[in-house]
C-alpha cells in the first residue's frame, strides 16, 4: 500500500526528537498561561509547568494554596491544553512541592 507523502511526513515528525521538543514546549507555555488565568498573575507566580513525560505533565509549585488551586481546576486545564495542542496531550498533573 502507497502512503500519501504528508502521512509519511507526520509519522516522521512524531518520532523525531526535535518534534516532541517543540510539542513540550507548546504544551508548558499553554499549561502556565492557563495556570495564571486560573490563578491570577500574582498566585501563578507559584506555580510552574516544569516538563511533560509520558503525557503526565508535572508541575513545580512553591505554595500548596496553588497546588490545592491547581488541582481542583485539573480537568479544566487538562481539557483546554488537549483542545489546543489538538490531541490527547495531557492526561494527568502531577505535583512537585
């Protein structure tokens, strides 16, 4: 079977190191902007998207007020990253204190 050249071009952009590096990046400059939206500029100031691995993002917080904020908004900051990085992204957070 003859794969289209733009599948062939996905399939290599998806394991291409290089890809996954900009795609984590994407998905941490998405998840502290909502982090600040949630939390308000002043209270995401505690709070930081440290790296994603295995679709767990892991978010560094030096307060356990924006741990607990954090944490109740879960699925709402799960759903909204997914919805613009266009796929299953994120499908856990978890904390660092």
């Amino acid at each position: 079977m003859i794969d289209s050249l733009g599948n062939i071009l996905k399939q290599r952009a998806s394991t291409s190191p290089i890809w996954r590096g900009v795609r984590a990046a994407t998905i941490l400059e998405q998840a502290n902007f909502e982090i600040k939206r949630l939390l308000g500029e002043e209270a995401g100031k505690y709070a930081n998207a440290a790296y994603v691995k295995n679709n767990v993002l892991t978010v560094a917080c030096l307060s356990t007020v924006a741990a607990q904020a954090i944490r109740l908004n879960e699925k709402e900051i799960i759903k909204t990253i997914n919805s613009r990085a266009g796929e299953n992204a994120v499908q856990k957070i978890r904390y660092l204190a």
